[in-house]
C-alpha cells in the first residue's frame, strides 16, 4: 500500500513545528534553562569575549561579537532572537532555492525542504545561544547556491560568481578553518573528478593513499593530538589516532568516522533522541542517493564532493 503525504499537510507539519520551536524557544529563555543541553558550552566563550572578560579571540564570530559591543549593537538575547528567526527564515529558503531544479517551481518539493530545515534538531539547539553555527550554515548554504549559479550561466558570469564563492570560502575559513578550507578545495577536486569519473575505483586508491601518505609525513600530527584531548570528553567515540600505524589508523579512522557521522555514541536520552531524528532519516537519504544516481546532475555531484572532503578533514 503506498503512501502519499500531500503538499498540505507538509505544510501543516512546518507551521505546526514551527510553533512548537517558538514556544520552547520562549520557555527555554524565560526560565534559562541554560544546563537542559549540557553547560560550559562555545557560548559562554563568545559572550565573554564579546564582553571584554576575555582577550585571545579564536575565530572571527569572537570578533564579529566583540566589534558588535564595541559599537553598542551587542546583547546576547537579541543577538540569539536573530540567529533563531534567521534559521527558520532565512536558511529555509536558501535550501529551497538551492535545490530547485533551475525555474521549475515544485511546490511539494518547496513545502518538504522547508520541513526539513524547521524539523532539524541540531539546528534549533545552536540557536539557543550565541553559536557561531547558524551564520556559518547561512553562509554555505548561499556559497552552494553561487555555484550552482556558476554551473547554470556563462563562463564570464560565472567567473563573478566564483569570485564571490571563494569570498565566502575564506570567510568560512575564518569562522572555522577546516570548513572554510574543505568548501574551497570543492571546485578542484570536483573539476578532475568530472573528467575522470570513470576511474571511480582508482580514485578510492588514490583516497586512500593520500591518507596514508600524509599520516606518514606527519602532516596531521597536530590535528591529531588536539583530537586526543577530546578522548574523555566523549566526541571521539575513545578512538586514538595518532599512535598508530598507517595500517591501523587506516581501519581506525573509517571506524571513527562511521561512528561519529552516524552518531553511535549513545550515552545519554539526547543522543538517543537525536539517532533516531537525524542519523535514521539520513540513512535512509543517502540509501535513496545511492540507488538513483544515475539521475545524479553536476551539482548533485558538487556537493558529494564537498561531504567527502569535509567530512575527512572532520
């Protein structure tokens, strides 16, 4: 028996959640219930330096928040009431528009991704302070729709828009530096993928040699020891990396990767909640990815590209 949701009751399903996110934002303020998601939280950092308490800045939000308070713009309620209204505005939209198929307006397409940003869990918990997250996702979002802008127009166009696609790549590599380097190495990566698509499993070698190849070097010795001080915090699953041989950390990484995208550290009724309202609904996504790709298009392709690159480097 199939089953067909209409366009309706999408609908009905966002405002819907989009209310239920309104009442619990307001509950959430109003009765600060700041410890609900775990305290000690980036937040706490942002507001202090933001502030003034604290010196060092970390990333370019701290300075964005701090040249905020300099000029009389910053409060950390308002600044939250603006990253939680762009969220459910804002995003939505850009989603939409990124993955509309050119003119064609497919309003139960239109009505579901906009399901989809509202319903997104981890989205609606960096709203709840002043996370840097939100204006990060803005800013990918409207990168991803540039280049799709870039594969639809002319070369000189289209130069113009890769011009503004690397400004928002570098912008990204100052808020997070492992985003902002991923999103601009995309275009390469993907433009030798295009032409030697049909090498698909010479390409998972050479992947897999330039793993290998860079843990030798030492090139990600840093990285690696910054991750071992995560160990006990729980974010690495209690997967070590950096002692092991290339054999090994090979199997280790897959391992970890797997357990980290998916989400398989269940430790507490968060996690759970969140396994089964992100990892199942993305597993089930990428199951319907892999049997259609035949009608995969350019910027589909982009934006594997991109997942495979970033999610490395992550």
């Amino acid at each position: 028996m199939q089953i067909i949701i209409s366009e309706k009751r999408i609908w009905y399903f966002a405002f819907f959640l989009l209310i239920v996110k309104c009442v619990f934002y307001l509950f959430y303020k109003w009765f600060e219930l700041d410890t609900l998601f775990g305290g000690g939280n980036d937040a706490d950092y942002y507001h202090n330096y933001a502030i003034g308490y604290y010196r060092v800045s970390v990333n370019y939000w701290s300075d964005i928040l701090r040249f905020l308070n300099d000029n009389e713009l910053y409060d950390r309620d308002n600044i939250t009431l603006i990253l939680f209204v762009i969220s459910n505005t804002l995003i939505p939209y850009l989603y939409y528009k990124m993955i509309k198929v050119q003119a064609d307006e497919i309003t139960l397409v239109k009505a579901a991704s906009i399901f989809l940003v509202i319903f997104y869990p981890t989205l609606f918990t960096l709203t709840l302070d002043v996370y840097r997250d939100v204006l990060m996702f803005t800013a990918l979002s409207l990168a991803f729709l540039i280049y799709k802008k870039i594969l639809e127009t002319n070369w000189l166009i289209g130069n113009v828009y890769f011009i503004a696609f690397m400004s928002l790549a570098y912008f990204l590599y100052l808020m997070r530096d492992y985003l902002g380097f991923a999103l601009a190495l995309t275009p390469f990566v993907y433009l030798i993928f295009t032409k030697t698509s049909k090498y698909i499993k010479t390409w998972i070698i050479i992947y897999l040699g330039v793993l290998v190849l860079v843990k030798i070097t030492g090139a990600l010795d840093e990285i690696l020891l910054y991750r071992e001080r995560f160990l006990l915090g729980g974010s690495t699953l209690g997967i070590t990396l950096y002692d092991k041989n290339p054999i090994m950390f090979l199997f280790y990484y897959f391992f970890s990767t797997l357990g980290q995208l998916l989400g398989l550290f269940l430790v507490s009724i968060n996690s759970i909640i969140l396994f089964i309202l992100e990892t199942v609904p993305f597993c089930l996504a990428f199951r319907y990815l892999l049997r259609n790709t035949k009608f995969m298009n350019k910027f589909v392709v982009f934006l594997l590209t991109f997942f495979v690159i970033y999610t490395t480097i992550w």
